[in-house]
C-alpha cells in the first residue's frame, strides 16, 4: 500500500494524488493506480506471500490498499483444476479451471468489492454502493453487510431469481431498474455525483478495477510460478480482462518472475451482447454499443467502459475474441460440469464455449497451456438449465419400478 504511487490517466497520462477519482479532469480518460514497482520488489518474495493469508490478501503488496479484516469475507485463492477429461474433449494438451465460483457470494466479485471497499472506508465513506449485471450486487450488499456499511445496490429488474434473492438477503437497499445495466449505470453515475457514496465501479473503479489482479496472481503461483500460454477471460466491461493481463506483467516487474510473460488472452462474449468481440473481428477499436439479448445476464453490458483496453490488451497478447450462441452457453455449461464437476454460471457457459470455439478454428493449440476463468456459480443461474436437465428417472420407491426404469446393462459394474 505504501508503495502505491498516485493515479494516472490511462489516455494522457496526466497523474493525480490517491482520491476517490475515476475520471481525468484534462481528457475525461479513466484512471489507473500507478505503483512504485522497485519499491515492491525490494520487499516482495515467493516467500513472503506463501507465508501470508489464504486469500487475495497475500499480494496485499500489489494492491492498493491494506486488507480490511471488516472487508475480508475470505475472497481469493480459489481451486486452480487440472481439466484433463475437459482437454480431452476438446482436443487441447493441458488446460486449468480457475474456478472463481467458490467465492464467498460465489463469483469473482468478491476480488474487486473487498478491494474497493475497503479503499471507500479508508476515505471515509460509510455507504457501499454499485451498478450492477447480478453478481456485484450480490458482493456489494454482502460486504456491506459484514462491515455494517448502508448499502444502494443497482440492478436491472429483468435479473434472474438467484441473483435477487442472494443480494436482497442482505438487507441492503437493491433498487432494480425498469431497464437494462446501460441504463442502470447512467443512473449510478448521476447518484454517484449528487451523493457521496462509494459505487465501488463507478467512483472507486480505479481501486475496484485492480483486485482482478489477484486471478493472474494465483494462477501463476498455483502453476509452482510457471506462466499459462493462453487464457481465456469472459468480458462484461472488459475490466477483468485488462487486468489479468495487468497481473502477469507485474509479476515479472516486481521480480515474482524472471520470464517476461507471453501469455495469450483471449476473450469470451455472448451473441447477444458481442460489442467486443465484433469490433475485434472487424479490426476496428471503436465500440459501436449494442442492446443486450442474451441468456448471459451477468456479461449484459452493451456500452462497454474497457472495452477498448481489452481489445487492445487481446491485441498486443496474440490473442482473440471470441462470441457464442445462447445454445452454446448451455452446451459449454453442461460440458463443464460433466467433464470436470464444476457447476458454472452463464458466463461460465461463454468461457468454456468460446475456449471450444478457438480449440477449433486453431488459435488455441494443443502444446499450450491453458487456463479459463470460471468467475461466477451456476446455481445464481438455473432458469438457463433448468428446461435442459430432468432427474434420470422418477419412480415408486420399490426394486422393481427402479428395474423397469433402467435397462439391466446399465446397472452393471
Ligand atoms: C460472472 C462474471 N464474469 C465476468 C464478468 C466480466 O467482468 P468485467 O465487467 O470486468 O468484464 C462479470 C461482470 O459482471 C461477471 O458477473
Ligand atoms: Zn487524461
């Protein structure tokens, strides 16, 4: 925390003080923490973090603001899973599930709301609030609980069941939106600037932005510090993306690692809402917004705010963008948990769809080692499978309507 440096604007990198600021008063560009890296890397070591929590919280050094135990639901260092019967499936050599989904709320989330907040409270903020596609609705409202902070959560009313009630359960204020999350944003930003709130993706996004850090972090550390060749990250705004990219370089910066890292990365959209992977394909980097209409709720972001990082960050890795049908989410959802025994949300569902797709069209090879991200629960999202999954069989509770159900060969060892 010490070591952190200012913000500074990612268009014209004009630098300011540590405030809670997201915007450049020269260009309007966003804003980035800045860190001294040799001053980090003066004290940082493998070492140091393996001795510290089991949590995000070990690369407190690379974060911008000491762990809050009040902000500290346990976020982090989440199961990295070897997926071989998944590689096997797809034809691919090595590839790993970073499976985000055990999370306290069970999504990725909870890495840039405990950042966040506990940077709100240390500028003084007592109300925690955010824009929100579902699953930082959820965080928000549970963090907030925890630390006995008012809550303002923003959602649109349109969100699957799962995600109200998990986010409604924690007794904040969760104002839902006859509109979709572009609507739902412009309206945060309106609030954010009539009160002095904490919108943790809004006015404290510079601080929000950098916990997605710790998925690269632990990745590389799970890997016995060894790099992945090729990730594969679903987009909403496009934060998660940039900053996993962020992730690997600083590792390299502050000593962690020696190699400087190549790693490719891809990423992953619905058909519905594919602003980012259409402006890639096109060669383009102007994001033309579009209307979401996808089961992928929680990806919905139609004007997306990074949208231009990620495609940048895609660009200079050798990486892709890719988009799949709403079938296909359900297909990669289901073909997640068969392989592997890990249950993924709809965005999961584009993850794994889209790391399918690029296997196919060879942009992911088969010597690479590869890691998707599995950033939220499936249970948040069961209208999605609940009309393509049934129980094998309904019956009596006696042997013989259990035999006539099942075809004898079955049954056998
Ligand atoms: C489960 C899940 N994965 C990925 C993302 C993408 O995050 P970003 O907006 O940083 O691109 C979101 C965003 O809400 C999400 O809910
Ligand atoms: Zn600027």
């Amino acid at each position: 925390m010490a070591s952190v440096h200012g913000v500074r604007c990612r268009e014209c990198g004009r630098e300011y003080d540590v405030a809670p600021i997201y915007t450049c008063e020269w260009c309007f560009g966003p804003l980035e923490v800045t860190y001294d890296y040799d001053e980090i890397r003066s004290t940082i070591s493998r070492e140091r973090i393996a001795a510290g929590p089991l949590s995000m919280w070990r690369y407190q050094d690379l974060l911008p603001v000491d762990r809050n135990p009040a902000l500290d639901l346990g976020a982090g260092f989440t199961p990295l899973v070897r997926a071989d019967r998944l590689a096997a499936e797809l034809g691919l050599g090595e590839v790993w599930i970073k499976n985000d989904t055990v999370n306290p709320t069970n999504s990725f989330k909870d890495r840039v709301t405990s950042t966040a907040l506990a940077k709100a409270v240390e500028f003084g903020f007592t109300t925690a609030a955010c824009a929100s596609t579902g699953n930082l609705a959820n965080s928000v409202a549970a963090h907030a609980a925890h630390a006995g902070l008012r809550s303002f959560v923003f959602i649109p009313a349109n969100l699957e069941q799962g995600k109200i009630v998990t986010t409604a359960v924690y007794g904040g204020n969760v104002v839902a939106i006859d509109g979709n999350y572009d609507d739902v944003n412009r309206l945060c930003a309106e609030l954010a600037g009539t009160y002095r709130w904490a919108f943790v993706n809004v006015n404290l996004r510079p601080f929000y932005a950098e916990g997605s850090k710790t998925l690269a972090f632990e990745t590389v550390e799970q890997l016995g510090w060894q790099l992945p060749d090729h990730v594969v990250v679903p987009i909403a705004s496009g934060s998660l993306l940039t900053k996993i990219r962020k992730g690997f370089g600083e590792l390299h910066k502050v000593g962690l690692i020696d190699e400087e890292p190549h790693v490719r990365v891809s990423g992953a959209q619905a058909d519905g809402c594919s602003p980012v992977a259409t402006a890639f394909a096109s060669g383009s980097d102007t994001i033309k917004p579009v209307k979401p209409d996808t089961i992928a709720k929680s990806l919905a972001i139609g004007n997306p705010a990074d949208g231009y990082f990620a495609i940048d960050a895609v660009r200079q890795s050798g990486g892709s963008i890719g988009s799949v049908s709403d079938d296909e989410v359900v297909e990669g959802i289901k073909l997640l948990a068969r392989t592997e025994g890990i249950f993924g949300e709809t965005a999961g569902g584009v993850t794994i769809a889209t790391l399918r797709k690029l296997a196919q069209e060879g942009v992911i090879h088969r010597d690479e080692r590869v890691v998707a991200y599995i950033t939220g629960h499936g249970l948040k999202t069961i209208e999605a499978m609940a009309p393509t999954v049934r129980p094998t069989a309904v019956i009596p509770a006696t042997l013989d309507a259990f035999h006539d159900a099942f075809d004898p060969s079955l049954l056998e060892d």
